[in-house]
C-alpha cells in the first residue's frame, strides 16, 4: 500500500475515483478567478497581484494534479493556505471565509478519514485566524471602495459554492460507480457459487456413474467368476477398463485446470507422427460408437507434447461422440507458415449462432442440469483450446455446410519436408 492509499483509506469517498473531477474543478475555478482578478486590477489599478499568485498556485496545482498523486492532503493544505494568504492581503470577509471553510471541511469529510480530516479543519481554521493578525483591513490600498469588496467577495465566496456543489455531485457519482461495482462483484460471486455447486453435482454425477459400474461388475466377478464363461467375463473387464479410463480422463481434465490457469504445466514436445496420433485416439473414443473417417497423409510430423495432442483429439473426438450426429471425420492439411491444420468434423446439429465462444468456457454445455443428454462437465472444449495454444497453435469451432460442426486446431508442423497431396488414409466410413 502506498503512502497515498495509507493516509485516504477509510474516507468516504475513494479519493481516485473523484480525483480527476475535483482538480478539474479545482483548476477551472481558480483559472477562472484569476482572470478576473487581472481584469480587476487593470480595470481600477487596484494591488491584485498577490490574489493573482494566489488562483495561479492553486490553479497549477489543480492541473498538475488530475492525473498525479494518491492523496488530496497536499492539495487541501495548498488551497487552505490560499485562503489565508488571500484574506490577510485581501482583507477579512465573513462571506469568503464562511464559504471556503464550508469547501474545505466538505473535501476533507469526504476524501480523508476522520483524524486527516480534524487536521485539515484545523489547520484552514488556523490559516483563516491568522489572516485577522493584521486587523482584517488587508493592505491598505485607497482605490478599493467598499462596493469592490462587496463584489469580489460575493465572486469569491459563491465560486466556492459552485466548487462545493460539484465536489458533491462528482461524490455521488462516484458512489454509484462504487456501489455499480459492488453489485457487479456480488453477481460474479453469485454466478459462482451456482458454477461452483453445479460443477460439482455434474462431476459427482461423472464419478458416480462408472464406479457404480466397475463396482458392480467387480462383485458379479468375485461371486461368479467360476460359473461365467470367458466370453462374459472379458466383457465385464473390458466395461471395467473402459470405465477406469474414462475415471482417469476425467482426473487429468480437472487437474490440468490449475496448472494452465497458473502456466506451470510442463509440456515435453517431441517430433510425431500425426497420422499414428489420430488413429489411435479415434480408435480408443469411436469405434463401436460413430462412424468415422481418418484422412491425414500417412507422412505428417508435428512438433508437440504427444500426451497433451492426446488430450486435445480426445477432448474432441469425446464432444463428437456425445453431440454430433452419427458420423466423424478427422482431416488434415498444411496452412501458411509451419502450423498443421488438424479439424474433427461432425454431421450432428452443430452449436447456434451466438454460442461459438461459449462452448469455451469453463464448465458450459449447451443443455444443463437434469435435461442433459450427455455425460460431461463442460471441461474439454475449454481444456482443448488452452493446451493447443500452450503449445503454440490455437483451436476454434466453426460451422459446417451443410449441417454439424468443425472443430480446428494447429499444431507446430516439422519443416523440412513436403506434405504430399495424398498419403496413407485410414478409413472407416465416408462422411456425408
């Protein structure tokens, strides 16, 4: 904390937030008194050129001072010595001193704590006595009739006024900035504590589901496992391992979170082979469920972390499975520079217009709560695009003609050799 913020913290009103206003003013006012007092001594001869020094210091400091500082101390303390120096010369005026004073003890109520604010009253109380040392006649000047002094001290006391009303107003609207962005805060803490709970309902409701399943397929083995025949039990074990690696799935999606929210996740980037990468994953996430079709030329090499590469198809391939109709295409192609396009097609009913950017974002899914359905917690598509461009390419959704989705993402592609047009194409099943 600053010195400034130390001296101003428990005032009412947060002094940056009113400090470009209240010098403005400030510099207006005593600009504007300035001029007219040169006009008066021009005008009718009269010594002016102390109050003159005086509206130019305050005036200098108000313009100084919009954009600098993190106390009004220094400026109360300049405007309070003003006032007393301008009354000593000028000589004592109950309507100046009152309206001053009412300035100065409103600013510091409003921009200082209780105790700053007792040491600015006193000290402009203390400024403004001393200005009665000489009497409260001022310097004697004969050109100044009693009519000027009315008038000036009229001029001056209700520009003091005017400075007090906008001090004022400019605290309100400081208020409802402040209060604005209290309220905006109790929203963001509102929406999280619903995301919060809603998360994890849905990541119970994940964890729930496959170990009731590996539960129950665990106790059918242990009390039946020498009536079953093979064939049931390698189809319980296969359940059992497809469940166990949906769990772990999972795990790693929700602890790789932090690690890229704070940028200490490690990655090992390595040269691969993309066709081998994508075999793999659509095997592991498709088969048996979507039709699918790999074309990517069987000699590609990107240059990535291959567990996080794993991760992004899977996350992927996982939100076609679940969202996008009943067949899948993984194409590739080289784009400009060194970045491989990689894009996991769909023929299902896409995402709508407007929800592109969602769908990226924590925890979001297009259809929630009880009405889903789908198993998910909202983390892969977000996961996907931070890992992709952890590793220095990017990932985004556009729209497929004439109907589904196209998730694309780049990858480091290892320069040094062409990409034939064609090349080694797994196929399943064509896309329509």
């Amino acid at each position: 904390m600053t010195s400034g913020s130390a001296a101003t913290a428990g005032a009412p009103i947060d002094y940056l937030e009113i400090r470009s206003t209240w010098h403005t003013v400030r510099a207006v006012a005593a600009s504007a008194a300035l001029v007219g007092f040169v006009v008066l001594g021009v005008a009718t001869g009269v010594e002016v050129r102390p109050l003159v020094i005086v509206a130019a210091v305050v005036a200098g400091d108000g313009l100084l001072r919009r954009r600098r500082g993190g106390s009004p101390i220094p400026s109360l303390v300049v405007d309070a010595t003003a006032v007393g120096i301008g009354l000593f010369f000028w000589g004592y005026s109950p309507a100046v001193q009152v309206a001053s004073f009412l300035y100065l003890l409103s600013a510091a109520l409003l921009l200082l704590p209780s105790p700053a604010a007792a040491g600015i009253a006193f000290y402009a109380a203390l400024m403004e006595a001393a200005a009665l040392l000489n009497g409260g006649a001022g310097v004697v000047d004969p050109r100044r009739t009693d009519e000027l002094a009315v008038v000036v001290d009229v001029t001056v006391a209700l520009t003091y006024v005017v400075t007090v009303g906008s001090l004022l107003h400019g605290a309100m609207r400081a208020l409802v900035r402040v209060q604005a962005r209290q309220q905006e805060a109790l929203d963001a803490e509102r929406r999280a504590v619903a995301l919060k709970n809603e998360f994890v309902s849905m990541v119970s409701h994940e964890l729930r589901t496959p170990l009731t399943g590996i539960a129950g397929f665990t106790d059918a083995l242990r009390e039946n496992w020498r009536v079953l025949p093979p064939d049931e039990i390698d189809e319980f074990l296969e359940i059992m391992r497809t469940e166990t690696e949906h769990l772990s799935n999972l795990v790693e999606d929700i602890l790789v979170i932090p690690r890229l929210e704070a940028g200490h996740l490690r990655l090992q980037p390595r040269r691969l082979n993309l066709l081998e990468v994508v075999e793999d994953v659509c095997r592991a996430t498709l088969d048996g469920h979507r039709d699918y079709a790999v074309e990517v030329p069987g000699d590609v090499e990107v240059f990535a972390d291959p567990v996080r590469l794993r991760q992004i198809l899977r996350n992927l391939c996982e939100n076609a499975r679940k969202y996008g109709g009943d067949q899948v295409l993984v194409e590739g192609e080289r784009v400009e520079g060194s970045r491989y396009l990689v894009v996991v097609a769909d023929n299902g009913p896409g995402v709508p217009v407007g929800d592109e950017e969602r769908i990226f974002a924590h925890f979001e899914q297009l259809s929630k709560g009880d009405a889903r359905l789908q198993q998910g917690v909202g983390l892969g598509l977000p996961i996907a695009r931070k890992l992709a461009r952890a590793m220095g390419g990017d990932l985004w959704y556009e729209h497929r003609f004439p109907r589904g989705s196209r998730f694309c993402f780049t990858v480091p592609f290892v320069a040094g050799r062409d990409v034939p047009a064609g090349g080694a194409v797994a196929d399943r099943s064509p896309v329509s």
